[in-house]
C-alpha cells in the first residue's frame, strides 16, 4: 500500500539542513577569500558561522523526532553502510554539525562568550576551562567544512534521488538540484541578513552575495530545466510521474510558486540590482525592501522545492 | 540449520486461479500479527470494460524478496537485512523507524508499526519454513494459486513450474530481481 | 594549573572512551539476550483438531494453542472436503472468541425492546425467567403459542426438540429463507438430493451460485482447477458480472427471472436433436413423452427474446452440454431464494440433468454417500396436539415438515391465524435481517408477549429481546458428531479447544436449564460426552472417539459411481423412477411440468434490487469481524453507470433506495459490473445492534427494504422479487 512516509518533519529537515549548508559555504569562502590576510568579507562570514549551526541542529531534533523509535538514533552512528544514503547522510550530518557549532565558536566575539560562560551554574563551573578563543581556528575550520557543507547540501539530494522505486526523484539531477538551492537559501539567508543590520549598508559584501546568489540559482534554473526534459523524454514511469507537476496537484506550487517566484523572480531583481555594476561599474542599486523580498521568495522557494519532491516523489511510482 | 545446501525460496502463482477470496490476507494477519488496516500480503485487482464486455483479474502481492533488494540497500543501520537463503528480514531491535526502506521498495510491501515505532512486513513465514513448513497463505488458499518452493533445487514444484510455464515478475524495470513469478 | 589540566583532559578521555565501550557492549549481544528474555525456551504449542463453524461447509481446522490461547487456526488436511485449505472467514474465527463485543453473560432487558438498555443475570436468573414467561403464554395459548426458530448447526437439535418437547409444532428453519426450493425440485424430480462432481466435469452451467465469490466450498476448489486448466468449460448466467463471471469462459448478464426460458430451450433443441441419453431416460426415468411434447413450443428463437442470450448461442450450448454429457451439468445451486418461480426453474434443471444421463456418474450429479454412524437414543415425546400455525399442510403440502415456511409464518403469526403466536425462542439465527421487511419483523417481534435469543453476538434480533443466553463459540466447545453425506463423505468433530473466554454455556446446557424449569429434563438427561459415545461407536475406524479427537475428522477419499444404475433401483419417488413428469404435483395442483410465466420486470425507473453475497461474511455475520470488516467498511448500492448519469448519480453519493416495505440510505457505487435495471447491495450491515460496533448505523440493512414474497411450491422466500426506486438523498 502506498503511504505517504515522510512528511512535513522531513521537508523542514532539508529545508533547514541545506539552509545551514549554505550558510556555512558561503561564509567559509567569505573566510578563505583573504584581502590582507584577513577574511575578505569579514561580515558574511561572521553572520554565516554564527548562524550556520542552528537551522541544521533544528532539523536535526526534527529528523530524530521523526523516527519511529526516536531513542534509538545512536544506531545511525555505530554502523557504516556506504550504500545507504541515510548511513552517510548521518555521518555527514554528524561531522557537519560540529563544524558548524566549532565555526560559532570561533566566531563568537570574546565579550558575548565571557557573557554566556557568566551563565554557568556552580556545579558546572569546571567548563569555564573551555572559556577560550579559537579564533585561530577560523581559516583551517572553513576549509575542512568546505566538503562537509557541500557533502550535507548534496546527500539529501542524493537520499532521493538513489530511491529507483520512485521515478519522480529517480535522476542525477536531484542531487545538484538539491545542492545549489541550498547554497542560494543560504545565500539569500545572509542577504537579509546584512539588510536587516541598522548600521551601513555594506555595498560592497551585498554585491559578493548578489554575485553568488545569481550563480547558484542560473545554476539551479539550468538544472531544473534538464530535469523536466529529459523526464519528460524518458521512460513511461517517470513521464507519468512529472505530470504531478505537469498538470497535477503540485502543478500551481511548481510553477508558480517555486519556479517563478522563487527563481526567477528574485532573480530579475538581484540582476536589478546588480545591474548599475554591470554597465557602468558604479555601485549597485541598493533598495533594502526589494533585497528582503527577493531573499525571502529565495527561501519560500528553496521550502516549496522540497516540499514538491518530497511528496510528489512519495506519490510517484512504477505501474 | 547447518544446512550447507545454497537455497533460494521464491513464490510462483497461478493467479488466474485467484478468486480475490482474502483467505491469505487473513491467514497471515492471524499468523503474524499483523495490525487491522496494515497488510503484509493483499490482492490486487484489475477491472476494465464496459457493460457487457468486461474483465476481472486478481493478482496475490506481497514483499518479493528481491535478488537485489533495495530496501536492505538503503537502510541505514542494517536492521533491514537478507538471509543467504533470499528471505528479507527486519530486525525490529535495530530499526530506527526512518521508513526509508518503506519509500525505497517499488512494491509498497512495507508497513509502519505504530505500536513498535519499526517498519514491518512479509517474512515468508520464516518461523515456519525453518521448521520445515510452509507459508500460511500457501498453506491455505482454497484455489492453490500459491507455489512455495526452493529454486535452487530443480526437482522442486517452483523450479519445475518456471521451466514449463510462461511468466511474468512485476516491476522489473525497477532492478530489484523479484521473486514472486506470476505464471501467464 | 597545568597539571591540573592534564589531568581533567585525561579523565575526560577515560570516560569517552568507557562510554564509547559500553555503547559497543550494549549492541553485541548480551543486554540483548536480556531483552529478548532468553534463556527459556517457549513450551510447545497445543494442536486441536476440530470443525469450523462459520458456514454450512464444516471444513477441518487445526488449532494452535499457545499460552491457553488460541494463535491460530491451520487447515486440517485430512478432510477430504475441505481439501487442506481453510477460507478467510476461516481464519477469522479467532476474532469471534476474542471478540471485546460478544456476549459475555445472560441478560436481561432493563428498558424497552430495541433500547439497548440491559441488566446482567445470573443463569437461574435468566433460566428461571424464561421458563416462567415461556410457561405463562403455554397456560394461556397452548404450547403452541410459542415459536421456536433455529438455523443449521451441530446443537441445533438440542433447541428443536427443547421446542419439541414443548409440545410446539411451531419449529422454523432456515431452509424456506435459502435452499428448500432446490432441494425441493431435485427431490421430486430424482427423491434425493445429489451433489454436483465438479472435479471430474468437462461442461458445467451455473445460473447465479457465484462458486467463486459469495461462498468457498470443495465446488468452488474443484471448479476454478478444472477451469482455469481448461479441462471444464464453464458457462455462467447472472445480472451481474461477479467473479464467477470473470473466470467463466461465457458469460451471459440474463434478464432476471428467465433462467426457466433458457433451460426449456436447452431442453427443446437436445429432445429435438436426439442428443439426449436414450438408454438412461428408457431406464430410468418417467413421463419423457409429456415433457418432449411440453419444451416443443420453447425454442431458443422465443428464449432469446425472454433471456437476452442470443439463440444462436443457446443453440451451441445445448449442443455441447449434451455432447459432453454424462460429465455435464446444470449446476443447482444453493441458495435458491431468488424468484417466486425458483422451485419451477430448478425443477427444469434437474429435467435437464436427467435427460442427459449425468445421474450417478463421474463429472455428473452424484447421489449422496454418508458414512454410518451411530445415535443417541433420548427419550421420545408425544407429538405435538396443535397444527403447525403456518397450516403447511393446507399451503404447502409439499414443503418439508419440520423446517417450516417462515414467511407464511410470520404472515399468520402477525394475522393472529390461525391461533395466536405469542412466544418467541431463537437460536442462532437473526430472523431482524434474514427475513425480508424488517418491519414486519419488528412488528412480529412488539407482538411477542416473549423474546429469548440464544447466540454468541449481539444480533439485532438479540438487540430487540427479553432475554438473551451468551452460546460458547465454537472453539469453546464439544459439539455432536456431524455427518457430511456428499461424493467424499466424511465426520467431522468439533471439540473444546479453549475453555470458555466468558461465562457462556453451550446450547445444550441452556437447553437443559430451560429444560429442568420446564419439567422437560427427562428428555435431555445426557451429557455431550454420553451423545458423542453413541454416535461414535458405530463409526468405521478402529477405537472411533479416540480417532476423531485425535483427527478431528473421518473422510472417505475415494468416492462411488453408480451405485443405483441398476435397472431395479427403485428411486425414492412415487413411480420408483426418476419423475421428469411429476404426478405428485399434478395432484396438489401444481405443474407437473414447468411451464414458463414471464416473470414482472421493473416499471419503468424503477429497478430490480439483487442479491449475492461475499464469501469471507456469512450472511448477516461477520461484518463485524474486524479482520473481515477492512474487505468491506460499508455496504453501498452497486448500480450501471448509464442510469446513475440519468439520475446524476456518482459513486460516493448517498442515495434513498425506497420500495413498499421501507426505505434506506446508503451510498453509490457506480460500476459497469450490473445490469442497468438492476441494483445491489451487500448483506449484513445497518445494524440496530449497538454491539456490532463496526457496522452499527453503517450502511444499511436490506431487510429493510426487500418487499415479502416467495415461491408457492416450496414457500422458498423469494429475495429478487423486490422493485426499489432510487434517488439521490
């Protein structure tokens, strides 16, 4: 009989999982970009380390609160099985998490971090010893993520797409599909997060976000479009499977929703803004509502396309 | 059980046989325990036409225990397990309750427990085989549509049947080497 | 400082590495061997043969008991009926011991009738109660007055004669609800009633007795093998397109009512062409020249016209039916309560089985062989003083005895005719649902100065009594040994295979305590065992009660042909032949021949309701079983696409389906599976009964609807006779 399996927990899952990979990617190479030896956008890179953790530890309680046995999610870590998707998927995510939470550490300013040991209770005073800076650490911590952000913001592409029973995810284009909307939601992430800040606007790191994010989601729309032709040239069962979005009931979300205003649109308008750049080499236009609403429909649709696979893919099957 | 002999237990039907009676659909439920509203074995039907020219078939399903099972593949911590002798196991002590392999399976032979937090399905009646029995839908389907046998053994009723008889499996596109051969 | 540093590093890298240890520990093995509670092997599980008793068929069961409980219930191969298989009901009988909704003690009813509203009794509270109402309505009416209304079963005789001993002559079965008009036809026609060799039959033709869906017999298991292996060709009439259909090699969607037409024609063409069995009929049978003369005028040009099945076809199918013969035959069938001309139709059936030679011989009709078994011998009693109130004698002088006309019953009963019926005992059966208009029935039961249903669930008839008496089930108890005469003939046993779950009593303990307060015990001094001991002695086999308890049954496997083709063997009928013209029903003033009357077809927007069943509920029964239940949740209305577009009906819509007994709703199942001026709907659900939790108010009831008719030879109720209209609710 087929079920629906994996709901809404999973969809936030990797939502929030390639959220954090992308956070993270995008500040370790705001981190190794050096000018002076320094981080060359210093700013991206501290709001995406201190942010990456979050999202993917998050997701995390809710990938384990999904399990049947939820207690039991130490299993994932006392096994390899390279052909599980899951199994390296766990081990990535494992790796990753530390990363990321080492990464928050590194960047944490002293003061905050003197702040937060301040709250330790007595008995716990002996962890004050860890009241220390790992400042030092913030180059070599942004390499080594390197793969692990790119390994945790493609295996959840990989996790469906390795499923054959299933003709709507059963393609090679699922896992890069995946992987790149994961870099822009985290890319769009930071967008907003620098847009939110009070103080001046950092032209300059705004442009290297804009920069990256029409990379990743031209990427992604060239992607996105092979999916749908080659799927629609290939065998009866996957034909029939993208008419879930061809004309199906996730046809509207699709399109509409994900394709149009979660790509394109927001696309047009980080071109827009970039576009004084392009011709004239002046500044970019930098109009702050416009920025937030292109980032957040990047977000929306990064959540939709994971929505749409993961249900549609559920319902999709081999006569 | 130090039985050297390499065995590959398979289930051949003749369904054109199968009269859609539920007979193995219960006998399982009552001899696995299996939950009211989950089914490890069901029957599934084809219905075409129009007043008067139309057409009924039935075909028995259940988990194929797969040569090249993907649900064994994709489970992460090897709770989802095959015997040497083809049966798929799940070993309900190791399963986290993912439901991975209930998506990976192109048949839908797995079902959730709620009750155990494990995923669950048909076992080839294990329990009775290694005591040298046979399935319980075997065993009591009124129509004998139900074959159970071993394929490496040749002078076997499944072996002598799929060298006699036409054939057909499910799904083969799917590349998981089913084993439920469905006579034509 | 930093030696102090080294120190904590160094003991938080022990116990990392001791936890990382024990996390190992605990997955290899030994917290797991805890958990499981190894060490004690389980002890070994108790096998009981017995008989199952969720249908007439009785088929073998081991069962498997683990714990003092009941795990499962295997096919017991040694019946050669059964033949090792064991059907879905079969299976679920373990739901109806475990069932948190049976009946778990006698009741007493503390509101009104039908409110639900029930007082538990102890069981002289309940004995004593009974007896004295049941007492009371002897005084004033006579033991008359009481009705005693049963269904087939191993105890059920205990209840009869409990009846019986009364002094009643009231005594109702089953057989005027289901089969007394086939077995009536096949018994005037050959004095007996045979049983059909599918196994070994090459032609068979089968109007309605869906084999493959509404019931599993050895026919059903015999049928689809030499079917589906092409070694029988299988012709099959029915409105609808069942499964039965689906597997037959022709299959015609007959105009309801007109299988008569279709035999007489059958008839016409193999009298007409000679190709029916000179020898057989000059030997053995009586009144060939009438009947030839009779079927002239019943050509298949006039059948098609009446049937809908093209003469041309009619034409080869009498052909090869004859050709094939003597392994050919019209299959009787067993459920017979369709039309009011059923006993006339079958009456044709069994002519056109004669004619052919098929009687007594391999892949024909065979005449039934039983197995010599012993009796227990009770102490008789006078025959009751009172005519039967249903007046069998005056209207349905050729009906068995001792079943009763039921509908013909409940008419006068309501009548007050021709005496008053005042007391109502039933066992086994749930005459809210197995008689057609529930009003009437409802009506019949308000009349009732006393209600005692004896039964295992709460029925809606046991809904609506004074007082109900919990039965064991089956596996709960030692029932008598039961005969199964048939081409392999067989005994079986059914024995207690877990003590009673509940305080329930087997019937013939209820009987006996109704019996001690009636001043009836003399007649029901005995224990089962002692009834057993009888019936088991005279049994074939060495020490025959240890054998059946440990066998659980005794069949013949190798069946006889042939034993009355001798030129001597007088039949049991009046001529001592096989009567192909009946004087015996020319003398009550029916038709020694049948002659065939077009039968009412609906007015126009109006449609036929019919009726089948599935074969994992028994009638009424089992719905809700809930491994039985998830097949079928709800009943719904099965009706053709092309009137449901007329009356802008689409599958899920509920629908009022209305005829002149009453009215009820239930939703739409459009499907080009039925014929378009014919409905259907599923037995068994609608319940009154709130017990019946799974189909308590879901769907509905087709007693409700179905109008009150039957067949005037046998009194056979007939159930297809009822015109609904339908619209969208």
């Amino acid at each position: 009989m087929q079920t629906i399996e994996w709901g809404f927990l999973i969809v936030n899952y990797l939502f929030l999982g390639g959220l954090s990979a992308g956070l993270f990617f995008v500040s370790a190479l705001a981190t190794y970009l050096q000018e002076d030896g320094e981080p060359a956008y210093p700013r991206i890179a501290k709001y995406g380390a201190m942010m990456a953790p979050w999202p993917v530890a998050l997701g995390s309680f809710l990938l384990i609160f999904d399990l049947g046995n939820w207690y039991r999610f130490y299993k994932l870590f006392i096994v390899f099985k390279w052909q599980s998707p899951m199994s390296i998927g766990s081990w990535l995510l494992l790796v990753f998490t530390g990363i990321t939470f080492l990464g928050f550490w590194a960047w944490l300013p002293e003061e905050t971090r003197h702040r937060l040991f301040a709250f330790l209770p007595k008995r716990l005073a002996f962890l004050k010893r860890f009241d220390v800076s790992i400042d030092a650490w913030k180059r070599p911590l942004a390499m080594a993520g390197f793969p692990f952000s790119i390994g945790v913001g493609i295996y959840t592409g990989v996790l469906l797409g390795a499923v054959q029973a299933r003709p709507f995810w059963n393609t090679n284009l699922v896992a890069q599909m995946f992987l790149f909307s994961a870099f822009s939601t985290g890319t769009a992430a930071l967008i907003l997060a620098l847009s939110a800040n009070r103080k001046e606007l950092d032209f300059r790191q705004l442009r290297f976000l804009y920069t990256l994010d029409i990379c990743f989601i031209t990427i992604e729309f060239f992607i996105v479009l092979p999916y749908l032709i080659h799927g629609k040239l290939s065998v009866l069962a996957v034909q029939e499977a993208l008419k879930l979005i061809l004309g199906g009931p996730y046809t509207l979300t699709f399109w509409l929703f994900f394709m149009l205003a979660g790509l394109l649109l927001p696309l047009f308008i980080e071109l827009w803004e970039m576009a004084p750049a392009f011709f004239q080499k002046a500044t970019i236009h930098h109009n702050k509502p416009l920025a937030s609403i292109a980032a957040a429909l990047v977000l929306l649709g990064g959540y939709l396309l994971r929505y749409v696979f993961v249900y549609a893919g559920q319902i999709s099957a081999f006569k | 059980m130090a039985d050297t002999k390499k065995k590959r237990y398979a289930l051949v039907l003749d369904s054109k046989k199968c009269i859609n009676c539920k007979a193995c659909v219960v006998a399982c439920k009552a001899e696995n325990g299996v939950p009211v509203g989950k089914f490890r074995d069901w029957i599934t039907e084809e219905r075409r036409g129009t007043w008067p020219r139309l057409m009924a078939t039935f075909d028995p399903e259940q988990c194929e225990h797969c040569a090249n099972p993907s649900c064994v593949r994709v489970c992460p911590t090897g709770a989802s397990w095959q015997r040497a002798d083809g049966i798929v196991l799940v070993n309900y002590d190791d399963c986290i309750g993912c439901r991975y392999c209930m998506i990976a399976c192109p048949y839908n032979a797995r079902y959730f427990r709620e009750d155990l937090g494990v995923v669950d399905k048909c076992t080839l009646c294990a329990h009775r085989v290694d005591k040298g029995g046979i399935p319980a839908c075997v065993e009591t389907c009124p129509s004998k549509v139900r074959v159970f046998g071993d394929l490496e053994d040749p002078s076997s009723d499944v072996s002598q049947l799929l060298n006699t008889r036409r054939f057909l499996v499910k799904k083969p596109e799917t590349g998981n080497g089913p084993q439920l051969y469905y006579l034509l | 400082m930093e030696g102090n540093r080294i120190d904590r590093r160094k003991f938080l890298q022990v116990t990392a590495a001791g936890a990382a240890a024990t996390a190992l520990v605990t997955q290899t093995g030994c917290l797991k061997y805890f958990e499981k509670g190894g060490g004690a092997p389980a002890p070994a599980p108790l096998v009981v043969p017995t008989a199952c008793e969720l249908c007439p068929n009785k088929c073998s069961v081991l069962a498997v008991v683990e714990g003092g409980v009941i795990r499962k219930l295997n096919p017991n191969p040694e019946n050669p009926k059964s033949r090792g298989m064991l059907c879905a009901r079969g299976n679920a009988a373990v739901k109806q011991v475990y069932d948190p909704d049976r009946l778990k003690q006698p009741l007493i009813r503390a509101g009104e009738r039908g409110e639900g509203k029930w007082r538990a009794a102890s069981w002289d509270e309940a004995w004593d109660y009974t007896a004295k109402k049941l007492s009371e309505i002897k005084q004033k009416y006579g033991p008359e007055g009481t009705l005693w209304a049963s269904t087939e079963g191993f105890q059920e005789i205990f209840f009869r004669n409990l009846g019986s001993a009364f002094g009643s002559p009231n005594i109702v079965r089953h057989p005027t609800l289901c089969l007394a008009s086939v077995n009536l036809a096949y018994s005037a026609t050959f004095g007996t009633v045979p049983s059909f060799d599918l196994l070994n039959a090459e032609y068979v033709i089968m109007s309605g007795a869906n084999r493959f869906e509404s019931i599993i017999t050895p026919d059903t298991m015999d049928l689809i093998g030499s079917a589906m292996n092409r070694k029988t060709k299988l012709v099959y009439l029915d409105p609808r397109f069942t499964v039965t259909a689906s597997k037959a090699d022709h299959w015609y969607p007959i105009r309801p009512g007109t299988d008569m037409a279709f035999i007489l024609a059958m008839l016409n063409v193999i009298i007409g062409e000679g190709r029916y069995d000179k020898e057989f009929v000059a030997t053995y049978t009586t009144g060939f020249d009438k009947l030839s003369d009779h079927v002239r005028q019943y050509t298949p040009d006039w059948a098609e016209k009446e049937t809908e099945i093209p003469a041309r076809d009619i034409v080869h199918i009498a052909r090869e039916f004859a050709d094939a013969a003597p392994r050919a035959v019209y299959y009787a069938g067993r459920r017979s309560s369709w039309y009011k001309n059923d006993f006339q139709m079958r009456r044709a059936q069994a002519i056109l089985n004669a004619v052919v030679g098929n009687w007594d011989r391999e892949g024909g009709m065979v005449p039934n062989a039983k197995i010599a078994m012993g009796e227990y011998l009770f102490l008789p009693w006078d025959d009751p003083k009172a005519a039967r109130v249903d007046e069998l004698d005056k209207n349905f002088p050729l009906a068995a005895k001792g079943d009763g006309v039921y509908l013909k019953l409940r008419e006068n009963v309501l009548a007050g005719k021709p005496y008053p019926v005042k007391g109502w005992m039933v066992y086994k059966q749930d005459p809210m649902n197995a008689l057609p208009d529930q009003g009437m029935t409802l009506k019949m039961i308000q009349q009732m100065d006393f209600v005692g249903v004896i039964d295992i669930g709460m029925s809606d008839t046991a809904w609506y009594a004074d007082v109900v008496f919990p039965e064991s089930a089956y596996l709960e108890r030692t029932d008598p040994v039961e005969a199964m005469p048939g081409i392999w003939p067989a005994v079986v046993f059914r024995q207690q295979v877990v003590k009673p779950v509940h305080d329930t009593k087997p019937n013939l303990e209820i009987v006996q305590g109704l019996a001690k307060r009636l001043n009836l015990s003399d007649y029901f001094d005995y224990t089962m065992d002692q009834w057993v001991d009888a019936q088991a002695k005279d049994l074939p086999v060495d020490n025959p009660l240890a054998y059946l308890k440990k066998h659980g049954v005794l069949g013949i496997a190798e069946p006889k042909f042939g034993g009355t083709l001798k030129p001597d063997h007088r039949f049991v009928t009046k001529s001592g032949k096989i009567e192909l013209f009946s004087e015996r029903l020319q003398e009550s003033g029916f038709d020694a021949l049948p002659v065939y009357k077009p039968p009412v077809q609906p007015p126009a927007g109006r449609f036929r309701m019919v009726l089948g069943r599935k074969g994992y509920f028994t009638h009424a029964n089992q719905t809700n079983n809930p491994w039985l239940n998830e097949f079928y949740p709800e009943n719904d209305l099965s009706i053709n696409p092309q009137p449901a577009q007329n009356l802008g009906i689409k599958t899920g819509d509920m629908l009022e389906v209305s005829s002149g007994a009453g009215t009820v709703r239930l939703k739409a199942r459009v499907t080009e599976e039925i014929r378009p001026d014919c409905v259907f709907m599923l037995h068994g659900y609608g319940k009154k009964s709130k017990w019946q939790k799974l189909v308590y108010g879901v769907g509905a009831s087709d007693a409700v609807v179905l109008e009150t008719a039957w067949d005037e030879v046998s009194g056979n109720a007939a159930f297809h006779e009822t015109f609904v209209n339908v619209r969208k609710a």
